[in-house]
C-alpha cells in the first residue's frame, strides 16, 4: 500500500514516592497523539471532501480482525531493546506518502549511529531480521517477501542493543522516536504496543494476535511547517516483534525521591528523640 512528620507524614510522603516510582516504571506510559488531516486521501476518488479512509486509524482499522487500536492513544515510548532469544523480526506494513520511494526505515543507537532495515524499494509484507550479538554487533537481513526476492544483508559493529526507531526522507531530514531528537520539536512516531487479544491480518501472512512484544511504529515525514506537512503518521509503518521497552526514569528523578523518603524518616527519627 505504497502511495509514548507524623506518621501520617511519613505515610504520606513514602506513599507519594511509591505512587510516582510507579508511574514511572509502568509498562505502558499512554500518551496522546495529534493528528492532522492527512493530505494523501483523494476526495476525487471517493467523492467525500473529507475523506480520510488513508488515515492511520482507517488503514489499521481495515487490517484489523477482532478488537482494535485507537490511535489517539500511543505508548509515549523512545527506546527498546532486545528479548531472550535476541532477535527480532520487523514486518512492513505500509507506507503512503509522497517519499515512499525514497524513506528509510531503521534503528540508531546512543552514539548517533544508524542501522537501515528498509529503504525505498522495501513494500508491504518485506522484513527484516536483527540479531543483537554478544559481541555488541548487530547483523540484519532484510528480504523481499517474494519467495525468491533478494536478500540484504549487513553487520554493524559496536551498535549495542538498545535502540530507537528512525525515519529519513530524500530530502535529508531525518527524525527519531526520541522526540527531543527532532530538529523541528515535533513528535514525528506513534508506536504501539499490542493487547494479546487484537488479531491483525497484515499483508501477505496469515491473520495473527497482536501481542504485548509486538510494536507498531508509525511516522510522519515531513517537518513541521513544510508545505505538505500533515501529521497523519502514516507515511511509513511496521511492526517489530521480540523486543521491549527500555525507558527507564532519569537518576537524577530517582535520586529525588530518595530525598523525599530519606528526609521523611530523618524527620520521623527527630521527633522520637525530642518525645
């Protein structure tokens, strides 16, 4: 388809650390996402000047079986890394946009440094395969999905396993997941993560649940302001499977909150000396 003190005091305050420990560590940081009209529906085709069935939402929608994603709601996540059997698959899903023949999909890594797993003559249903070795290298092979399509295969040195996801267009932007990343400061990814209960049926294989170490990651390619700019995140999308986040909280955040405890405790400890 080409085209993320009392008792009581101390209670409190220790309870206020859990509560924000929490919310920090948890698995899925829901966040909302703003989309614009997209600009690639044609109302000529369809006869409705506000015709957006080439939307993300729509374009999931119709590869959707059972359940389904609500795109306003992405998983506010940047990084990744690998599972236990230390590869992953990445499925393409689709890609409607006006660069389609020249975006490049793939991971970057702390240093900056890039690993391409699909460019411009990737369509639906190709994938690739990483594996993240023990050395810090990482090969990948991406493939054609006609049986007897050619195969690309590259080693990256050094490249380590944790990881987010990259879109670069021909005309030389490039914009990352991690959106502090952007030159324009715009979230340029929707990623989602799968329920263990919604059944997809992607192109080219059988229908199968989305699962929880399943990620869709949507983008949109062009910057903001740009004359044909639309958020619509549906410029190129796949799925990557056997990994998982690793968006941990800031040490100097974590350090607070020990501040918080350990100063409620300080305090609690003084007041038995002075009782």
């Amino acid at each position: 388809m080409k085209m993320h003190f009392s008792n009581n005091t101390l209670t409190a305050a220790a309870g206020t650390a859990l509560l924000l420990g929490s919310a920090m560590f948890s698995s899925s940081p829901a966040s909302a996402v703003t989309f614009g009209t997209s600009l690639d529906c044609d109302p000529a085709l369809s006869g409705d000047p506000l015709d957006q069935t080439c939307s993300l939402q729509s374009l999931l929608d119709d590869i959707t079986v059972s359940g389904g994603i609500d795109t306003t709601n992405d998983t506010g996540f940047e990084y990744f890394t690998n599972t236990a059997t230390g590869g992953s698959l990445a499925r393409f899903m689709f890609e409607v946009a006006g660069f389609a023949s020249g975006n490049k999909f793939g991971l970057f890594n702390k240093d900056g440094v890039k690993a391409e797993l699909f460019d411009g003559s990737n369509d639906d249903a190709d994938r690739a395969i990483v594996d993240f070795l023990d050395n810090g290298d990482i090969s990948i092979s991406t493939k054609a999905f006609d049986p007897i399509g050619s195969t690309v295969d590259n080693l990256i040195s050094d490249f380590g396993n944790v990881f987010g996801f990259y879109l670069e267009n021909p005309a030389g932007h490039t914009f990352f997941s991690d959106a502090s990343l952007n030159f324009d400061g715009r979230q340029h990814s929707a990623i989602y993560q799968g329920d263990n209960s919604t059944v997809l049926d992607l192109p080219g294989v059988q229908p199968g649940v989305f699962t929880d170490n399943e990620f869709i990651i949507a983008f949109e390619d062009l910057p903001e302001g740009h004359p044909y700019e639309d958020f619509d995140y549906n410029d190129l999308v796949v799925m990557m499977e056997s990994i998982e986040p690793t968006d941990i909280p800031e040490p100097s955040t974590l350090l607070g909150l020990g501040v918080v405890v350990s100063a409620a405790l300080v305090t609690r400890r003084r007041q038995r000396r002075s009782n």
